[in-house]
C-alpha cells in the first residue's frame, strides 16, 4: 500500500517550484554576475527556455514509459547490463547533487550564522530533518512542501518587494544592456541551465508516483518559469544595489536583504530569511536524497527503500563534507566543472535513452 | 503475615474464587437457573457473597401462598420506590383485588405475574444465571419464581446521579450550557434532543473483563462513512482490558499513532459539539461513568476551533479565530523565539528595543536559555498546582505565584522583566485553545527551546520541520490529519482560519469521508424582499 503514493498535480508543481528556487534564490545571483555582470538576470532567463526544453525531454520520457522510473526503464531500453550502469550513474547525480547542495547549506550557515560552530553539526542536522520527511514517504514530503510554499512565496515577494526601498537602489545601475555582447550573456546561461532548471532530471524518479503523469510537461515547464522570474528579478536587484560590486559577495541576496531598512522595525532582518531558505533547501535535500534512495532500491531489486534511507544520509553527508575544501573551491566548482559535468546527466543520459529508444522502435 | 502463608492460605480458598474475576464471570456462562427457587437463591447467594450491597428479599405471592417469589437487587442502584410499590407491593398485597378468587397456579404463576403483577414499563425474561448477576450488577431487579427456572429482569434502575451542569472545561458565552455526565444513557438522550432523527443510530457494547462497562458509538447512518464506522466498532471490540474507567483508556487503546503527542481522537463535554462533529460524519464514543465523549475522525484545526464560533457572528469569528491560531503558534514557538534572538541574534530586534533588553540582562546572571527554561517550568508549576489545590487555598497560591515568584524574581535579579512578559503571554496562549492539544503544544514548546538555545535560529526551524513532518504523515482513523490544509481540500478552507457565514457553508467538509454532500440548500443567504414591500 506504501508504494502506491500518488501524488496531485499541484503538489508536483509545488515540490518543482521549491526545488528550483532552494538553492539557486540565494547562489544564483552572485554566479552568473561573475562572467555575464549586469546581464545575469537575462541570462537565467534564457536558461529557463533551454530548461524548458529539457523538461520537455523528460517529460516525453515519462509519457513514453509512464508509471516506470528511469531506472527502470533504462534497463528496458539499452538491456539489464548498460541499463544498470546509466541507473548507477543516475544513482549517482543524486547523491552527489544532494551532498552538494547539503554542503551549500552548511556553508551558508556556517559563514552569515554561527562562524564557529563546525559545518558537520549543520549538515548532519539537516539531513536528520530530510531522512525523517524521506522516511515517511514522498507524500509526506510533498504535504509538507505545500505547508511550507505559502510561507516561502510571501516571503520571497516581500523580500523582492522591500528591496525596492534600499537607498542605494537605482535600476539605471542595470544600463546598458548586454554590454560586453550577446554572446557572453550566452555562455553564462549554461550556468543556470545546468543548476537548477537541468536538476529536474531528478523528477523522473517522481513522475511515477503522479495521479496524472501526462500533466509533467506543463508542470515543470511552468514550475520553471515562475521560478525563472523570482529569481531573475531578485539577480536584477542585486546588480540595481550593488551595480558592478555584485559578484564580490559570495551569497550576494543575503547581502542585499541585510541593507534594507524600513519603519526602523523591518531592518537586519537577513536572519530572517534564513528560516526561509533552510526551509526550501530541506526540501531539494530530501528530494535529491529521495531520488537516490528510490534509485538504489529499484537498482539492486530490494522490496522496501525506507531501510536504506539512514544509511543514505549518512553517506550524503559524509560526501557533502568531502566534496569541497572550502568556500572559493564550490564557486570555482559550480562555475567552470558542474556546468559540464551535470549536462552527462541532465541532457546525454535521457538523451541517449530516447534516442535508443525510438531507434528500437524503427527496426 | 509472611508471604508464603498468604499463599498458604490462598490455596485453601474454594476453587472457583481462586480464578481470577474474569475467569469466574466466564464460569458461569452456560449455567442454567433450576426449578427450584431455593437452589436458586443459594447459588446467587454463593455468588454474591460477602457482598453487602446486594439485598435479597424473599416473599410469598398474595394470590397463592404456595408460590415463593423473591426479589434481588443491588441497594443504591435500584429505584426503591419502584421496587417496593409497583413490584413488591403489587405482588404483596395487590393482585388478588385486580382478580378476585381466581386460584393461580404453579405453573400459571410466571404468564399471570408477567401480564398482571407487574407494574414496570420494561421487563426481560432470561434462564442464564450469568445473564441474571449482570442485571443484578447493572441496577435491575430479579425476580425469581418458584417453580419455574426463568427470571424476570425489571428494567426499575435508579441511582444517585450528578445533576447536568455547565461545561467546566469548555465554556462559552453563546451556546448552549448543558454537558454531558456521568451517566451513559442521559448522555444519549441529551444527543438524541439534539438530532432528532431515526438515523441517528446509538449502538452498544461491553468492554472491561472485570467492570464490564457500557460503551456505546453513536453516529448518522448515511452521513458517517461505513468503513470508518466498521473500522471503530473492530477497534473497542479488540480491547481487552480489566476496567474502562474514563473514555481516556479507549483513546489510548484506538489511537493510530500511540507515540505521538498530538491528539488523533478529539474529545469533548458538549452535547452541541457532539451533534455538530455528527452532522460532519463523525462517530461519537460514549462511555459509562465520564461526561467526556470522543469523536473521531479527529483533524488537528478541530482543536482549535470552539463550538462557539458556529453560533457567534462570521465576522467576528473569523477574526477571533485568526487571533486563536496566532496565540497557538505564539505558545509554541515565542519562548525559543525569545531564546534565539537573545542569545544568537540580537540584531533583530529594533535598536531602541534592543538596548532595552539588552539593560535588563545585564544584571542577569544565567543564560537566556536557562532562565526562560526556568520559568516555563515555575509556570507549568503553577498550572498543575492551580488544577490540584483544593478550592480554599486558590488565593494564597495565586498571590505566591503572581507576586512572590513573578515580582520578586525580577526584584531578586534572577530573571529578566522581558523573559516575564514572555513567559506569561506564552501560558496564557496556550489556554486558548483546546486543552488537549495545548497539552502536546506546551510539551513541544521544551523541545524547541533546547534546539534553539543550541542552534539558535536554525535550530527552531528544524525543530517546527520536525514537528511539521510528523503531522504531515499523522493519521486519524485514515483521514490525514492535517486535512483540509494538507492534503488541500479547498472547499473547506472556508471554515479552517476564518469561518465561512453559514448560508455559504453549503457542502459538508470533504475532509470526513461522508456520504452527505450537502448540508443545506442553494440560496441561503438572505435578501430583501424582491417587491420592496
């Protein structure tokens, strides 16, 4: 009875929407200010049409084999072997994008909360709270999620809407226009593409589970443009506060929030948002650790994945401890490697398996 | 006595009183009455022995001395004056002016005593002798007949009972004042004036091994979903336990999820929330011997929301209730909020505010965790201590609470004036709403403020996700229970926070799996009249 969660459209929707925004609210402004400068908002819009289209691929996917994840399917397509090793590598992603957002966080907290306590206390605390939602179920998660969006989407529109009153604000600051040319803004965008909007691969381990899989489409494709406009205007903010000084923070928004000031009660309220963000950022945890888990269980045939679920964790936040030494290394990572390196997962794997696939069907 | 002789002696008690209660009240399962009124009466006699509450009263028919009759019941549990004037009396003295010279016999006695001798509206015959020390334990009258091995079980019960009074832990200012009592079958009548309607159906059991106490569910056929209905009924018939003392035993025993300190089944005193959680398609389980009722499915907003606000204006229901769910929240979470902002993140607070604080714990000498910790807990002292104390020392426990440890703590320098002003609306919070659920929410509120006295901000956040995900994946009776909010039900979010004017209330919440769609017809609200007249 357990594995037959299904889940509604809105609460997919809902789940994709925060899983875009977690991270990529608070990193993405200071990451593509770094190559495309004031352009960044354009950018992440132009990532959002390319995330589109690859969410139309994995929605084609989960039409073409609806009710199977990708991990079974694979072992359809490419036969038991290859298959296995595509759902290992698919395995993989997951783990490795879950310690890594995990580490984020840790560092996050670490640098802007509580500079002495050590990062494995925030990390291994976090993944307590996703192993706990995971354990109980993808439904649960999803319900816990719909709780939670109410409260991060007011906040984010406040935040968006307050920005507007910092002093130093002035939109002119976002003038001229693609000045370093088209083609820079361009390059940049494969930044956004690839994190967060490429990350809904993840989501074929979830489509499955939805009442009406035939809904994927239209669910990531608007999931992906309502959290392309957050945070493109929030990038846009930063660069109206900052101008040309907003690639020199490392977490540039919460920069931002600190600054604004209003009736002398709403000012250093970046603490605030905080709460907001270990909200959503627990929610990607726990789909990336979902993801992983579910993976495993349909890879090695076991009956149930909550066993493995703790052990998991634990792995992931091991991982997400290793992954960097510090700081400058995730920047200089997520910058010049992950952009490459996720596409394997995020376009060539389902690529390769569609393509397969309807090569299959011709012969 | 050493423990070896009250052995000794043990061993030497008849073999039937060695089993123990339950075993000896399935010993007589089986057994028949006998012809005879003496074998009779000795046997109950043996059963009942050394039972002074138990009156047994031998007498002889007026129409025939032949004919023994005799009379057994429990003294305090039978109405007297039923059984001495229209049993005792009639047999006694009566019968014999109501057929002159007719000669009964023997064999005749027990038809002529059932259709002319009795003056008792309810009567029941039964041959079992296990049947007969149940009635006899319930409050009915035996009435054995010589001759004859049937007994005739006089529905004349009448006991001391508590008169209905004003809920004492629910009140309210609109509404209906009465509450249920002690006693199960005014209980049911007073849901029965409320509903009235064939469908209303009340359906009786017998749990506890030893008490062999009445439970009865009551619910509305057509509107309560049946697999609920059937999933309840197997749930009481699986307890086996020695006594049912308070509808809290069966709480414990039905619940979906024991480890949870949130209540999954609601319960209540009001005969109108009863009838209200009915009409929804709930199931109502009533037990003998407590004024409290359980109602399940039970969802977490339930708790707080109070009968009153159906009867109380929309408008100012609906803001009263936005005030009750913001001092739930507050007495969950202010105290840690407190804890984090003081100790971890001053810059919150508005600097006029700030510096304010800021003197007051200077002269301090604990941490703010330890120090709000501390009071919490002085007051949750005085709460219990206020709930114990017998009546006349109220005041002076009142004085010490409020002045001695309040004022003075301030005085002493052991706390600060803001941890106060926090601690107290803190616990005053907590009494808005329904007492069981403030119980798991006071609870709760300790285990936030240890995380965010650890982990500040972050801590309290991942203590509200804990919690948060616990209720996320809590069921009551199947129905997920943080429904309507989650899973979304949005037809009845109009009664959730605010409350919806009752002409718009026209579908049953759809959280309760009920079969009545429908709670009141279209165009309800109310118009002037169309010709202005």
């Amino acid at each position: 009875m357990k594995e037959e969660e299904k889940l509604s459209s809105v609460q997919v929707f809902f789940l994709a929407l925060n899983f875009f925004l977690a991270s990529a609210f608070i990193l993405m402004p200071s990451a593509v200010a770094a190559t495309a400068g004031r352009d960044g908002w354009a950018a992440i819009l132009i990532a959002a049409g390319a995330g589109i289209l690859l969410s139309k691929l994995y929605a084609a996917l989960c039409i073409r084999f609806s009710g199977r994840t990708i991990i079974l399917f694979a072992q359809d397509i490419a036969g038991e072997i290859p298959g296995k090793i595509m759902g290992l590598l698919f395995a993989w992603f997951a783990l490795h994008l879950g310690a890594l957002v995990l580490r984020n966080f840790g560092d996050f907290m670490v640098i802007s909360l509580m500079p002495c306590t050590p990062l494995i206390v925030f990390n291994s605390v976090i993944m307590l709270i996703a192993a706990m939602a995971v354990y109980r179920g993808l439904e649960v998660l999803c319900r816990f999620n719909l709780m939670l969006m109410p409260v991060i989407l007011v906040s984010m529109a406040v935040i968006i809407i307050f920005c507007f009153t910092i002093p130093n604000f002035d939109a002119a600051k976002l003038l001229p226009l693609f000045e370093n040319g088209f083609s820079r803004v361009l390059k940049t965008s494969l930044i956004p593409m690839t994190f967060p909007f490429g990350e809904g691969v993840l989501f074929l381990m979830i489509f499955p589970n939805m009442s009406n899989s035939g809904d994927a489409k239209k669910i990531m494709a608007g999931a992906i443009i309502a959290s392309a406009m957050i945070i493109a205007s929030i990038t846009a903010e930063t660069v109206a506060v900052f101008g040309s000084n907003a690639k020199n923070f490392v977490y540039s928004t919460h920069s931002m929030i600190r600054c604004i000031e209003l009736a002398e009660i709403f000012e250093r309220t970046d603490t605030l948002t905080i709460v907001i963000w270990i909200l959503s950022g627990l929610i990607k945890i726990s789909v990336c650790l979902y993801a992983f888990v579910k993976g495993c269980t349909q890879l090695f045939a076991l009956k149930d994945y909550r066993p493995i679920v703790i052990p998991s964790g634990i792995i992931m936040t091991a991982l997400s401890i290793l992954v960097y030494e510090n700081v400058i290394e995730q920047t200089e990572f997520a910058s010049k490697i992950w952009p490459f390196y996720s596409l394997v997962f995020e376009l060539l794997l389902p690529l390769m398996l569609i393509t397969l696939d309807s090569v299959k069907k011709v012969f | 006595m050493r423990g070896s002789d009250i052995k000794k002696n043990h061993d030497k008690l008849p073999q039937n009183r060695l089993k123990t209660g339950v075993a000896y009240m399935e010993s007589l399962e089986g057994k028949l009455l006998d012809e005879n009124i003496e074998k009779n009466i000795k046997c109950l006699k043996t059963i009942f022995e050394k039972c002074s509450d138990i009156i047994f009263r031998e007498f002889v028919f007026a129409q025939n001395e032949q004919i023994k009759l005799a009379l057994i019941y429990t003294d305090g549990l039978a109405d007297k004056g039923q059984v001495s004037d229209q049993i005792m009396r009639a047999l006694a003295l009566e019968v014999p002016m109501a057929v002159p010279g007719r000669v009964i016999t023997k064999a005749q006695a027990l038809e002529f005593i059932k259709e002319r001798g009795l003056c008792i509206h309810q009567i029941k015959e039964t041959n079992k002798v296990g049947e007969v020390v149940n009635a006899i334990l319930s409050g009915d009258t035996v009435l054995l007949v010589d001759g004859h091995d049937t007994a005739i079980i006089n529905g004349a019960r009448g006991w001391e009972a508590r008169a209905i009074t004003d809920p004492e832990a629910e009140p309210t200012v609109r509404g209906p004042r009465e509450s249920f009592v002690e006693s199960l079958r005014v209980n049911t009548s007073l849901l029965r004036r409320k509903i009235k309607n064939p469908n209303l159906k009340i359906e009786s059991f017998q749990v506890g091994r030893l008490s062999t106490t009445d439970v009865a569910i009551a619910y509305l056929e057509g509107v309560a979903n049946p697999a609920i209905i059937k999933e309840v009924k197997t749930r009481i018939e699986r307890i086996k336990i020695d006594a049912i003392l308070e509808t809290g035993y069966i709480e414990e025993l039905i619940e979906d999820e024991p480890w949870s300190p949130f209540p999954t089944v609601n319960h209540t005193e009001k005969p109108d929330r009863v009838a209200a959680m009915l009409l929804e398609g709930r199931i109502a389980i009533f037990v003998d011997g407590t004024p409290f009722v359980l109602t399940v499915p039970s969802l977490m907003v339930e708790f707080l929301h109070a009968s009153e606000d159906y009867y109380e204006r929309f408008i100012f229901t609906s803001a009263v209730r936005i005030v009750r769910y913001l001092a739930a929240f507050a007495s969950l979470v202010l105290p840690s909020l407190y804890i984090a902002i003081v100790s971890y993140h001053h810059e919150l607070l508005p600097t006029a505010l700030l510096l304010s604080v800021a003197a007051q714990r200077e002269k301090v000498p604990y941490p703010a965790f330890f120090e709000v910790f501390l009071m919490e807990l002085v007051f949750e002292v005085l709460r219990e201590a206020g709930i114990r104390l017998p009546r006349p020392i109220g005041q002076a426990i009142s004085i010490v609470g409020a002045l001695v440890l309040g004022d003075s703590a301030v005085r002493a320098g052991f706390v600060a004036e803001a941890t106060i002003i926090v601690v107290a609306f803190t616990g005053i919070s907590s009494f808005t709403f329904h007492y069981s659920a403030s119980i798991s929410f006071r609870l709760l509120r300790f285990f936030l403020m240890i995380l965010s006295g650890t982990l500040g901000i972050f801590g309290l956040t991942i203590g509200i996700s804990a919690i948060c995900i616990h209720l996320c994946g809590l069921r009551s009776f199947g129905v997920p229970y943080l429904s309507p909010v989650v899973p979304t039900a949005y037809s009845d979010l109009k009664d959730v926070v605010i409350r919806a004017p009752w002409w718009a209330m026209v579908a049953n919440p759809r959280s309760i799996p009920g079969h009545n769609k429908k709670r009141e017809s279209f165009g309800m609200k109310p118009m002037p009249p169309e010709n202005g007249e």
